[in-house]
C-alpha cells in the first residue's frame, strides 16, 4: 500500500502525458483517415491506389516495428525527430490505417441511390457529401471509431519503449526505487482498464443507438 501511495504522483505526471499522446494520435488520426478514406472511396485511380497501398501496408506492420521505423530509420533519412514525436507520428499513421477502413465501410454502407438523389436535385459532390452521404455514414462509422480509440490508449503504452515518461515508463521507474512490481503493475492495468472500459461502454451505448438508420 505504501508503494501505491508513493506512486501515485508519479504515475499522474505519467498518465497526462498517455493521455494527451492518445488525444493527439485520435485527433490526428481521425483528420487524415477521413480525408485518405473519401478519396480512396470517389478520388481517381492512383489516389485509389496510393491510400490502399498505404493502408494495406501500415496495418500489416506491428505497431512496435513501425514505431522503431520512424524513430531510427527518419534519422537515416536526414528527418531528425524527437522520441515523443516520433511515438505520435507512428502511432497516427497506424490509427489512420484503420480510420480509412473505418470510413470506407461506412461509406459504402450507404446505398448509390443516396448519391444519385443528390445530384438529381443540382448538389455539388462536396454537398451530397456533407448533406446526404456523411450523415448517413457517421451513425455507422461512430461505433467502430469509438472502439478504435482504446487501441490508441493501449498502444500509447508502446511509446515508453522510446524512454518517454508516460504511465508504463513512471510504472517502472518507480518500480525501480520500491521493488514492488506486481501492486504497481496491477494498479497501471486498473487503470488502463478504467479508461479503455469507458470507451468500450461509449462504444456499446452508440452501437445500440445506431443500430439502425432512421429515416
């Protein structure tokens, strides 16, 4: 107990830094997917082929390889990126992968009927978009996203590989000055757990809202 207590400023400094990583690759993230997601839907044939090139290629990587890329092979480039930098840019290019299959499968759910009521009633493409496909496609795409999000929290934990204090580095620094391993590492899962939970039941409560689309 007295571990736990002795811990717990250090692994508040610890957790702001996951959380504001996990706040900056979902942000990011969601930005890009959206972007590389519509064109890979309506953009021409290299944009197509570009985005699922990229896609394919970024989920078939394990997050840890793609952040050891960045961090030591940007250098090697001429691309001289700090440690907390290079955890963000791995990790949103991982989160963006899978925002653009997030948005695809959305999309797509959408019937072309939508699209071609309205360009049958004069609305420019970035109109239908906005007003008649994205709606539509949010109320799909949420659930997923939401869910989606818990992978950015736990994959924040990777960054502390690259000696960036977030929750699991301050977990082992301070396992290192008391020696009690498993209270502290019981107390960073529970609360992993804490914040992973309430995304997963946000997730659940939009799945049952959105489980159908309203007319």
């Amino acid at each position: 107990m007295a571990a736990i207590i002795y811990a717990l400023p250090f692994l508040l400094k610890g957790l702001l830094i996951t959380l504001w990583v996990s706040a900056i690759v979902v942000a990011l993230s969601l930005c890009i997917g959206i972007i590389l997601g519509v064109g890979l839907i309506y953009g021409p044939w290299p944009v197509k082929l570009f985005v699922r090139f990229f896609s394919d290629c970024i989920r078939g990587i394990p997050i840890l390889v793609l952040i050891f890329i960045v961090y030591y092979g940007f250098p090697a480039l001429g691309i001289h990126i700090v440690a907390f930098w290079a955890g963000v840019v791995a990790l949103t290019l991982f989160k963006s992968a899978q925002v653009i299959e997030y948005v695809r499968g959305a999309v797509l759910s959408i019937p072309r009927g939508q699209m071609e009521a309205g360009m049958s009633i004069g609305l420019t493409f970035v109109q239908r978009l906005r007003y008649v496909i994205f709606p539509q496609a949010t109320r799909r795409f949420l659930p997923p996203w939401i869910n989606g999000v818990t992978d950015a929290v736990k994959g924040s934990a990777l960054i502390s590989l690259l000696g960036i204090v977030d929750l699991m580095q301050s977990i082992n620094e301070v396992i290192g000055r008391t020696y009690e391993a498993m209270p502290l590492y019981l107390l960073g899962a529970f609360i992993y757990f804490a914040i992973n939970y309430s995304l997963s039941s946000l997730s659940r409560r939009m799945e049952r809202r959105y489980s159908y689309i309203r007319d």
